[in-house]
C-alpha cells in the first residue's frame, strides 16, 4: 500500500470503531453460521460491529484467494475475538499501531501476559496487553468454543507473517 492508501485505510478503521458500521445482514449472519461450529457462534457475537465486518471481510478475501479450507475460514471469522467484550477499547488500536513502529521495545515491555495480571495492575496496562496478546486470548476462547486445534492455531500466529498461517495474516493487513 501507498502513504496514503495507509492513511485512508487506518482513517477508515477510526470510523468504523467509532461505530459507523452497519450491523450484518440476515445473509451475512447466515454466511458466519455456517462456516463456524455452533457453539462459536455466541462468541463471534460478542465482537464489536467492526470487528465482526473486519473478520466477515477477511473471510471473504480467503475465499477470493481460493481458499476453501474450513479451519481457515473459521480462523478468519474468530481472528480478532480476543479483542472483543471491553477488552480492548478504540484508543489502544492506535498506540498499537504506532508503538509496533516507534517503540515497539517500549510496547512489548508494557504488554503483560493477561494470565499475569495482578489485582494492581492499571485498567490502561490491561488494555493494552489485551491489544497486544489477543491472538492468544482468542485462541484460549476459540479453544473453549470447539474449534479445531488447526483453526486455533491459525488465530493464535494469526500476526506472524510467515507462518502457519501467512495468508490470513496478509488478507488481514489489507482488510
């Protein structure tokens, strides 16, 4: 992407997070229903309206690569889940994006693994360790909603760009 491609995608983002987003269809709803397994459904519910256009169009990216593989395409719909129910509120997205480049020791620092969370540790810390460790978080969740080891697996490097899965990872950069 340009400069500017960024800047009108990452605007883009800010808007949708602040709410302007539709809900999704029947269709839509129905298209989710199908490639999860039931009990994941109530836990794709629980993402924001963006996070669950987001993952409806990643999702659809897959496919228009090709890709048929159900673990996959489930991985896709629950990729961003850990961010979901108040654990990530819209600030921290930005001061993700911009720590990963201006001070991403500074950020990996601060981002404490949310099984380590004390009793002291600020609501803001928490926050922020949730944006940083949500592939893991929604890969406990996805785990617990019955999806496949392989679909977890996919949530869980869901950020690595070149690992297992790499072009979940590529479609959600650009989705």
């Amino acid at each position: 992407m340009t400069g500017r491609q960024v800047i009108k995608y990452r605007l883009d983002q800010v808007r949708q997070q602040l709410g302007f987003v539709a809900p999704l269809t029947t269709d839509e709803q129905e298209v989710v229903r199908a490639l999860l397994p039931e009990a994941a459904w109530p836990l794709f519910l629980t993402m924001s309206r963006a996070d669950q256009q987001h993952s409806l169009r990643v999702c659809r990216g897959l496919q228009a690569r090709g890709q048929t593989d159900s673990d996959l395409l489930a991985a896709a719909l629950l990729h961003d889940v850990g961010k979901a129910e108040g654990r990530v509120p819209f600030w921290t997205r930005p001061v993700i994006v911009l720590g990963k480049k201006l001070a991403p020791r500074l950020l990996r620092y601060l981002a404490i693994v949310p099984q380590d969370f004390s009793s002291r540790t600020p609501s803001w810390q928490r926050a922020l360790s949730y944006a940083w460790w949500h592939a893991e978080v929604g890969a406990e969740l996805a785990s617990a909603a019955g999806l496949s080891e392989q679909a977890v697996h996919y949530i869980r490097t869901h950020h690595q760009p070149s690992g297992p899965a790499q072009i979940l990872h590529e479609v959600d950069e650009v989705s």
